[in-house]
C-alpha cells in the first residue's frame, strides 16, 4: 500500500499544496496545542496547522509523502513531527496525545478506536470523506472508503458535536461527503477535581 502512494506522492509532487476548505472553516472550533493530521501525505493540513502555531505529528505510510512534506516544512521554518507508519498493518495511535486529531480523506474502519483513544478528553476529532449521503456520482468504487449515510454520528456517539454535514457537497473527484468536529467528553473526576 505504502508503494502505491509513494508513486502518487512522487508523480505529485509539483502540484501546489492545497489547505482542505472545509477545515480551514472549521477553524474556530479547533483549541490549540498538540495535534496529529492521519494520512497527511505531502502535509496539505499539517502544513498550515503548524502555521497557525500547532505542534504537528504528521502520519503516513508513505515514505515519499513525508519527505515532501518535512521538506517544505524545512523551507516554510516549521517544525513539524512525522510518524511513518501503515495503520492498516498496524491500527494504533498515541493514547490520550493530542488536541486535535485530524482525518481527511482516509476512512480505515479498523481504526475508529485507536482514533477516539488518541484524543485528550476535552479534545477534537475533526474528519471528512466520502459519503454515500447527497445524490452524486462517481467517488470511490470500493465501499470500504465510502462511509454510510450517519456513521459518524455512531463512531461518535457519547461526544459533544459541534458540527456534522452530510450530503452537502459533492468532492473534486465526485462522490458525497460527510464531515464532523466531535468533542471527547472530560472525565468526571477532569471537571471537578474534588470528584477525583
């Protein structure tokens, strides 16, 4: 899996780097500190995230995303971790890490609780991919990659949403998408110390 992304990456890797306009919308509803962007590939979030002062892990599988994404960080003067790592052989994130975990485009079933587990209560999960809600063609043939119309409401059922779309827009290479800023709800014993 890693080659065939290291041959996207590689045939790719002129192409400006685009920030997601969806999150860049969403932006308000994001706190600071430590953030991890899943499958950054060349680092189109991870980028401008830690433009915006947030201390980047960027992970993906291919070698070749990751070194276009450490060199433009280089010339941009950002700091920016990078993980390399096949989550599909290897389903784990860092528990309890982050601030915000960003996944964009990348839909791994297996991973949904590693992902809730990797955020810091009181932290954001921000996700957008492929839908089969809104009435477009095209998208990915394979519907593993491809989420039901509410499933993330279920993935994230217990936490606080902030915003769920659905159906809404159509992506560049046709398909509908879902979207979703979820909160991961403080323990009790974290919102009143004297419960602890």
């Amino acid at each position: 899996m890693a080659n065939n992304w290291n041959e996207v990456w590689q045939e790719r890797g002129q192409k400006p780097l685009h920030f997601d306009p969806w999150l860049k919308r969403v932006l308000p509803l994001l706190p600071p500190g430590r953030l991890l962007d899943i499958a950054c590939g060349r680092g189109r979030n991870a980028l401008p995230m830690a433009e915006r002062g947030y201390a980047v892990t960027a992970l993906d599988a291919s070698s070749q995303g990751l070194s276009q994404l450490v060199d433009e960080a280089r010339r941009r003067s950002l700091v920016i971790a990078t993980l390399q790592q096949d989550l599909e052989q290897t389903p784990q994130l860092p528990r309890a890490a982050f601030d915000v975990v960003l996944q964009f485009f990348y839909l791994q079933r297996s991973l949904f609780d590693a992902l809730r587990g990797a955020v810091r209560p009181g932290g954001l999960v921000v996700a957008r991919t492929f839908s089969r809600a809104g009435n477009f063609a095209g998208g990915p043939g394979n519907p593993d990659y491809v989420l039901e119309v509410g499933e993330l409401l279920t993935v994230f059922g217990g936490w606080e949403i902030l915003l769920h779309e659905e159906g809404l827009d159509e992506a560049e290479r046709g398909g509908g998408l879902a979207g979703i800023v979820a909160r991961k709800p403080q323990s009790a014993a974290e919102r009143d110390p004297l419960c602890a």
